[in-house]
C-alpha cells in the first residue's frame, strides 16, 4: 500500500513539474539566460523531476528484491 501510494506520488511530481516548466518556458523570454541572476535561481522544478524519477526507479526495482 505505502509502495503505490509512493509510486503515484513520484508520478504525479514528475508529470507535474514538467508541465510547470512547459508552462514557464512558454511565458519566460528564452534567450535572456545569459547574465541574468533572476533567472538562475528559478528550476527548482527541475530538480524536483529529477530526485522524484530516481526514487521512482529505485520503488520499481526495490518491489523485486
């Protein structure tokens, strides 16, 4: 039970923050990336992906062992 509860979680936080960062990249102007220190501390959602994708993986294959 804890394990799909989890599993959705991971999910839904993956699917979520892509398209929070769909959404942002299409309002944002792209190339002002460069020199601009505003910009650069934003993409938390990014890492979000990122940490919820690899906890997934390792659900996947911990249900194996």
């Amino acid at each position: 039970m804890i394990t799909g509860f989890l599993t959705f979680l991971f999910f839904f936080a993956i699917v979520g923050s892509i398209l929070y960062g769909r959404k942002l990249i299409k309002t944002e102007k792209v190339d002002a990336v460069f020199g601009n220190p505003e910009r650069s501390k934003g993409g938390i959602h990014w890492v979000i992906v990122g940490s919820s994708f690899l906890l997934l993986l390792g659900v996947f294959f911990m249900e194996d062992v």
